[in-house]
C-alpha cells in the first residue's frame, strides 16, 4: 500500500475538482458543472412495492446531493440486507449491497482509506438494529465521518412480515402470531446513548423537512443518524398514520434549535417540565405560559434534554412525536485522527528501507529485552 493509498490529501483537488473548505464534505471534489437529480438515478427499474415510502427518500436523496454539489464518482452509497438496502442499485454513483448488518463496518474502512469520498450508510430498523446492533452503535460512538439513513417502518418487509426491533409490544405478526413479547428500541435514543454527534428523525411524507435534514447530516462532520419514519404499505400500512393524517399537527413536536417546542396546529401546546416529578409533559402555553415551554437546544453537549425528547413518544403509542434535529455537536471525527495517527508514525522517512525499519520498531514496542546466548537480560 502506498502512502497516497493509505492518507490521500483531504485538500488536494482531483481532475481539476473544486473542494469544498470545510464540514463533512472537506475534501470531497465537487461537480465540475451543475448536476440535476436525475444525474444520480440509475438505469435499474425500482423494484419496492407500489405505495412504498423508500421511493420519496429515494427521490428527495438523489436531489440532496446535487445541492451539494458532489460529483458522482465521488458519492458512495453502502447498503446491508432489507427493502430499503436495494438503493445502491437505484443511484448513479458507487457503491455496495453488502451483508447484513455490517454496512456500517464496510462505511468505516472507506472513510479512513478515502478522504475525498463522501459516504452513506442505507439500513433500515431489522438490518441496523438486530443483527447489525453493534456495528451501529460503534460507528456512532467512534463518530465516523459518514452519513446513516435508517428507514424505520417498524417490520421486517423484506422476508415478508415478521416483527422488528422497533415493532410495538403486542405486535402479530407471522413471528409472534399471540403478539411480540419484546420491548422495541427507540433508535433515537439508541444514537444518543451511543454519543453520536447528530441525530434526527424524519418522515418519509414530509419532502421539504427530509431534504433539509439530509442536507444538514451531510454537511456534518463525523457521524450522522438520521431515522426515517417511512410506510409499509404491504406488511404494516399506517403505522404513522397519526402523524401524516389531517391531525398530523396535534401529534408531531418539531424541533428548531433555539425555539420553544411547540405543536398543534395553533401551537397552543408546549413541551414543559413538570416541577413535580422533573419529567417532560405536554401543556396548554397558556396555561404554562410561554416563559416555562422548554427552548430546544440542539447544540448542548450533554444529551440527556435530547434523551428526553426522544421519550416523549412512548414505544407502541403514538401521541406526541419529536422530529427534526435532536443534536449536532462538534467533536473529532474518527478517520481524520486515524489518518493523522498514520502520518505521524509514518513521520519523515521515506523509502522502502525506512519504512520497514520503522515497522519493525513499531513491532518491537517500546517495552522489550534481549537475552544473550549465556542468559543475561538486557532491558532496551
């Protein structure tokens, strides 16, 4: 492997490239002339159930990255096994179908060994959450720069109607026809106690908030989860229907830092702490007052106010639902310190001599002896 292979210069332009100067697409090349969204659509014939909520985060996703900017050859798409892990196939620039549940794995290593690639992970709740638990969690904690899209539509499609891990207690299905035993995940939540450095929810339906969200997580440097409610019209149709429907506005809480957390149609209700028992409740500004609805603050390093945001939608009930951004804090990306850790160790020396000595003093260590043919023990 050569040192290029190895550490490629995050600001070095290609093919006369331009570069954008900062965020999660620092040295990522930019289009040498403006793209549109069907630049990004692929040949293939989309293959998911006619009514399928993928086909709206497949559209707003291949008009997201010409806003951005990004030259085709420079978007890569990693996928695992499910509905929504078919998307590699339906984009005009690289990628994988990997295996289940280590699309986040396979992500990892691209974005150590490639700087000037911007990339996706597309995994839906059964693939990232089950199986795929731990790759998840670890990505986020190590805040790798790379953007996660987790299509959440509470069930296994793909193998035709099992519960997932976020399905509700007392879900029948073929899996568990008395109904599921298990208490579902709050993948939300899940990415916060995990430390990832952005998070957000949102609906497949809702074009304009998906486009904005998907737009913010790409331009954010490290780890971006972003979990999107989205419709399965075969195997678990209206499951959000609470929060698409004509009511829609008495049941989602959006979140925009530095505003109150409001909803309603009217936004006559806000989100307060009660004084008694500390937790988060949802009541009449009027009544409150307006001074007492919580002010969201997406930008604070502790998590937990998030944390608790996320927990307004109890699991299996939906009554009042936050979405939008949770948090978007800053912190050292994984890859750009693992590429710096190489560069030092590499130090000045080149050349195929230097280096090997240097990776025989890297095996040695620092804490070794040698022991002479008449026993003696010298400490190095």
């Amino acid at each position: 492997m050569t040192t290029d292979q190895i550490q490629p210069s995050p600001m070095r332009p290609r093919n006369g490239h331009s570069l954008p100067a900062e965020g999660g697409l620092a040295g990522v090349p930019l289009a040498l002339s403006p793209l549109k969204r069907r630049d990004f659509a692929s040949d293939q014939d989309v293959r998911w159930c006619p009514g399928c909520g993928d086909y709206s985060i497949l559209s707003t996703f291949q008009g997201v990255l010409p806003e951005l900017g990004i030259a085709k050859e420079d978007a890569v798409v990693i996928s695992g096994i499910g509905c929504s892990s078919r998307f590699p196939y339906y984009m005009d620039a690289y990628g994988m179908h990997s295996i289940h549940g280590r699309a986040p794995a396979i992500a990892t290593g691209l974005a150590i060994s490639r700087p000037d690639l911007a990339v996706f992970v597309v995994t839906g709740d059964g693939d990232a959450l089950s199986i795929g638990g731990n790759h998840l969690i670890h990505a986020m904690r190590r805040n790798v720069n790379l953007t996660i899209l987790l299509f959440n539509n509470e069930i296994y499609g793909l193998t035709k109607g099992q519960y997932s891990p976020t399905s509700e207690q007392g879900k029948v299905t073929k899996s568990s026809p008395m109904g599921s035993l298990d208490y579902p995940f709050n993948p939300v939540s899940l990415a916060l106690g995990a430390g990832c450095s952005f998070v957000a929810r949102v609906i497949d339906s809702d074009r304009k908030t998906l486009d904005a969200t998907m737009t913010a997580a790409a331009k954010h440097r490290g780890t971006s989860f972003v979990e999107i409610y989205q419709n399965c019209p075969i195997f678990n149709d209206g499951a959000f229907e609470d929060l698409k429907g004509p009511d829609a506005a008495d049941h989602l809480v959006k979140l925009a830092d530095g505003e109150p957390v409001l909803l309603g149609a009217d936004r006559a209700r806000g989100v307060v702490r009660d004084p008694v028992s500390g937790s988060l409740r949802v009541a009449d500004v009027a009544e409150a007052g307006i001074d007492h609805v919580l002010v969201h603050d997406a930008h604070r390093e502790d998590p937990s106010l998030a944390f608790e945001l996320a927990h307004l939608c109890d699991s299996g009930e939906i009554a009042q639902t936050p979405v939008g951004v949770f948090r978007e804090v800053t912190r050292p990306a994984y890859d750009d310190l693992a590429r710096e850790q190489v560069a030092r160790a590499m130090g000045e020396r080149t050349g195929t001599e230097a280096q090997d000595e240097d990776l025989q003093n890297l095996i040695n260590g620092v804490d070794n002896w040698e022991v002479s043919e008449d026993g003696r023990v010298t400490e190095n």
